[in-house]
C-alpha cells in the first residue's frame, strides 16, 4: 500500500514536472518578445519547480522502496521532499515579489497569518505517516502563505482592468493555492488521499498558467 502510494504520487509529480517546464520554456520565450518582467520571473520559477518535481518522482520512482529498514526510507522521504519544499518556497517568493509589488502591506498580512499558522501546527500532534515532523508542515505552510499573496495580487489586478489573461492567472494560482491547503491538511490530518487529491489539483493548476502563457504568446490572441 506504501508503495502504490508513492509510486501513484510520483507519476502525479512526473506529470506535474513536465507541465512546469513547459510553462518555465513557453515564459521565457514569450517574455524575451513582449519583454514581460514577470513573464521571466515566471519562467525561472517553473524552472525551479519542474526540476524539483522531476528529481523527486524519478527518486521515489527508483529507489527501492522495499529495500533497507523502514527508518532509511523515511530519511530518504523527508529529505527529498525538504529539498523541494525549499525550491517551491524560492520560485513562489520570486513570483510573489514580481507579481505583488504594489501590495505594500502584504508581507505584514502574511507574515500574521504565517504566525497564526505556526502556532495552530506547533499544538497539532506530529504524525509519522506522512513524513513525521512539523517542520515539513512549517515549510507547507510558509508555500500556503506566499502562494496566497500572488493570488491577492491577482485579484487586484483583475478587479482593475477584468482582463481574461489577468483571471487565467488568478485562477491557476487559486488551484495551486487550494493544492498546497490540501497538502498541509493531509499532513496534518494523516490522509495521504488528500495529498493525493492535493497533488491532482496542482496538476490542473499548472496546466491553466500553460494555458496562459501560450495565449501570452504572438499568437495567443488570435
């Protein structure tokens, strides 16, 4: 059962991988022509996400889960997904400060609601079954955090000027947003279903800002 897990949640993040450097090569192409600084920011940061989600599932993938004792394989599951919490939690500060410049209290808000967070984990029993420790649900909580902020700085923008391509984004953020809230609650509430369910619903994510840039492209109007 473990392993259909893992290998059901590697082909997720296989999935995933490919679509975010689809979305990190059609970025950078189309911001060098439109000069977009936020289409570049996007790429680098889709860069990063996709190579974590390719290094993870191919890790997960060969090495052999029903070799060596239970507590190597979870050192190996913890340290690999701490690896990509922390390139997730780079790409979206990027994409958060390139997207969100004119929100000037905006880290203040977050950085509330990131304390609030902390303390309802720090008094949540930690659960072994998935991954074992608070501090994977720290790093859930801080992506949780900034992924919110590009959402709000999304709303704001789509509340000015009701553009399709303004609410593409929103809306593939807001997918993205809910995933990590999922993913977060699993750990919390020991479900590797939700972070299953959470894994599809940023699948679906990505694939919307892929939507986006190819419509941001020459093209993409026509």
């Amino acid at each position: 059962m473990v392993n259909a897990y893992f290998l059901l949640n590697s082909v997720l993040n296989l999935l995933g991988g490919l679509v975010a450097l689809a979305v990190s090569y059609y970025a950078y192409r189309y911001g060098r022509v439109t000069g977009s600084g936020f289409l570049k920011t996007l790429s680098l940061g889709f860069m990063m996400l996709g190579v974590g989600l390719l290094a993870q599932a191919s890790a997960f993938i060969f090495f052999d889960l029903d070799a060596g004792k239970i507590a190597d394989r979870g050192i190996f599951v913890y340290s690999a997904t701490l690896v990509y919490l922390a390139l997730q939690a780079v790409a979206y500060l990027m994409i958060a400060v390139s997207y969100s410049r004119r929100v000037q209290g905006g880290l203040k808000i977050a950085a509330a609601a990131a304390a609030v967070g902390a303390l309802q984990i720090a008094s949540t029993p930690s659960s072994l079954l998935l991954f074992g420790t608070h501090v994977l649900e720290f790093g859930e909580l801080i992506l949780v955090v900034l992924v919110a902020l590009i959402v709000f700085q999304g709303l704001l923008i789509y509340g000015e000027n009701r553009n399709r391509l303004a609410l593409t984004v929103m809306g593939a953020f807001a997918l993205i947003l809910l995933a990590h809230i999922a993913k977060l609650s699993a750990s919390l509430l020991s479900s590797g279903l939700l972070y299953l369910a959470g894994d599809l619903v940023q699948l679906t994510g990505f694939g919307l800002l892929l939507l986006f840039v190819l419509r941001s492209g020459p093209d993409g109007g026509n």
